[in-house]
C-alpha cells in the first residue's frame, strides 16, 4: 500500500515584485535587519498584501523559517509546554518546544493580532522584544533562544488593541485601499502573471530579490557590531523632541526609534548615524504611540534613495499649526448649532369618564 506524497507548498510571491505598498516595504526590511525592534503592526482592510508581504519577507534570509500563529493557539502552543509522552513512557519530566521555538530564526506571522488574547499577545511580545523564551510551569524550568521577525496584522474594524499592548509593538504601517487606478491595474496584472506562470515570473525578478537578500545579509552584520554606526548628542536630541512632541508615555519609543534609525543607517551603508535616519523612521515609530491631537513629524524628502522605502509620513507639508487645527476639527466632526423649535399648543383631552356613554336604566 502506498501513502499519497504531501502537497507541494506553493512558491511565495517574490518580494521584489510587491508594488504600492512602500510604507509596508520598509517597515518590514527594517524589523528585518533588526529584529529586536519588536515586530511590526501593520494595521488595513483586507487584500492589502499583508500576508503576502510577511511570507516573502521570510525568503530574503536564507533558510529562515515562516511560522503562523493560529488564532485558536494555547499558551502551551506558542511557549512549550511539559512532553507528556516523554513523562508517562520514560518517567522524566522534558520539555516540548511551541511555536516560538519552531520560529527561531525567521518569521512568526499572527492573523488578527487584536483577536488573540491579552495573556497571549503579551507572551508573545516579550520574547519578540527580549529573544528569549522563559518557561515556568507543570514543573519546567526551561530558556531558549526565539530571535524572531514578528509580523501581526488586525482589521481595526473588528476591534483595537489595548494601547498597552499596542505600545510594545516596534513598528506600525497603516495601510489604505490604493485609489489610482494605475496602481491598481499594476498590482492586478502582476498578481495574474505570477499565478499563471511563479516560476517565470520569479525568474523574472531573481536579480533584484537577490540584491534585496545581500543587502539585507549585509545590514544585519553591520547592526549586529555594536561599534558600527555610532552617532552624536544631536541624534538623541531629535529623538527626544520627537517623542516629546508626540507626548508618548515611557521611553519605549526613543529606545524604538534609535534601533530602526540605525537599521536604517546599516541598510543605507551610512557611515554614522544622522538626524536625518530618525526623521525617516520617525512615524512609523510614533504612529499607534502617539496622542490624539498632536502633529505628525514631517520626514525630509532627501537622502531615501537607498532606503528600504520612503517614510511613512502621509504628507506632512503643512505647518504644525494647520495639522493641529485639522485635530480639532475632526474631534467635533458632524457637530450642528442649536435652532429654535417651534412649539405647537395641543388642545386637552376630555376626561375618560366624560367620554364614556351612561348607561341606561332598565
């Protein structure tokens, strides 16, 4: 008898190719080169090339695994848990590695990150930030490395993010449907050409997925030297004032965005590190931190020729001053003055029982 051979899994689309997204590139190159930002949030509708864009992310770095997180996973599933086989066959207590374990190296991508449970997105986001898994529990004492790119997408039309979680999150890109039709034609014909025909059109693009893969092997080795890109007060100080402006809480961010402006700096090639790196990834660092009502920071438009993508900034040309007016005004969005009502005197009515007929005698 002859058992029937697994699927094949289907070829992921190259990330060379995806197009119009370019906030989404460059979040997802930058978490890359150092995945110690945290991860990224990326936050739209469906069929924006989320899950797309994760799993071809995961074949620029060479061998690296694609885990995804169910949404109906355990605590036990995603950390490890105690090897009952192991226990109840050899008498010895061992430890069963989880999802994270499986997703050393690579890329864990988690559907619906706002679905999950608050206990388990925080487990999650712990070994995102730290590298380290730390297992106590069923009798276990157990650490393992978990160095991982975290990937979580959410609708926010089914539900937020309590902002504490939303707050340990390195990264955040909130995409939009593309209204030019152009774009939209593009996308499309791309999308058809690579299901009629993924090898060919892989082919097509290897050269500049083979460039995008050395670049990023390159930049990884330069963020991991720590004598690499060093920088002066006057970056610290753009990160402060930028934090500042934003009114976020804790240090989190200036921590954040010092680590992606220097992933930019090692993807660029810079020779230090600049206030101009942190404008660039300044947004994408304060976009789910920062308070309602305060002005976004505008990037400079110089110096992103050799960046993973342009800035975040959604056109931040307007003045500080104009982009607080626009707060306000969308804070009373749909508000109307008073008006006079006129009021119309209704006649009363005639007491029930002198409406009622007497009755008559017999």
């Amino acid at each position: 008898m002859t058992t029937p051979a697994s699927a094949a899994l289907p070829l992921p689309f190259p990330f060379a190719a995806i197009a119009g997204q370019p906030q989404l590139r460059q979040a997802l190159l930058l978490a890359a080169v150092d995945p110690g930002l945290g991860g990224v949030l990326i936050e739209g509708p469906r069929g924006t090339a989320k899950s797309t864009a994760a799993r071809a992310l995961a074949e620029l770095l060479t061998g690296a695994p694609f885990v995804t997180l169910p949404l109906g996973a355990s605590l036990e599933h995603l950390v490890g848990t105690l090897d009952l086989g192991q226990a109840l066959a050899g008498h010895q207590v061992k430890f069963a590695p989880g999802l994270l374990s499986r997703a050393h190296g690579g890329v864990l991508y988690v559907d619906e990150v706002n679905l999950l449970p608050d206990a388990l997105i925080d487990s999650l986001l712990d070994v995102a930030a730290s590298g380290v898994n730390s297992v106590e529990r069923d009798g276990i004492s157990h650490r393992h490395a978990a160095r991982f790119v975290l990937v979580g997408t959410m609708n926010p039309e089914e539900g937020e993010l309590r902002p504490q979680l939303l707050d340990r999150f390195g990264l955040c890109v909130r995409l939009s449907n593309i209204d030019d039709a152009a774009s939209r034609q593009a996308i499309v014909r791309a999308r058809l050409a690579f299901d009629a025909d993924p090898q060919g059109f892989r082919a097509d693009h290897a050269d500049a997925q083979g460039a995008l893969a050395l670049a990023l092997g390159r930049a990884r080795a330069t963020v991991a030297d720590r004598e690499a890109l060093p920088y002066e007060d006057e970056v610290h100080a753009a990160v402060g004032a930028l934090c500042m402006a934003a009114q976020v809480d804790g240090l989190r961010a200036d921590l954040v965005m010092l680590r992606a402006a220097r992933a930019l700096a090692a993807w660029e090639q810079a020779d230090t590190l600049t206030t101009a790196h942190v404008q660039q990834v300044a947004d994408l660092v304060l976009l789910h931190r920062r308070k309602p009502g305060t002005a976004q920071s505008a990037a400079p438009s110089s110096s992103q020729a050799n960046a993973p993508g342009p800035s975040s900034g959604q056109g931040d040309g307007a003045s500080g001053e104009a982009s607080t007016s626009a707060s306000d005004d969308d804070a009373d969005w749909g508000a109307m003055p008073p008006e006079p009502v006129g009021i119309e005197r209704v006649k009363p009515l005639r007491p029930l029982m002198a409406a009622a007929p007497t009755p008559k005698k017999a």
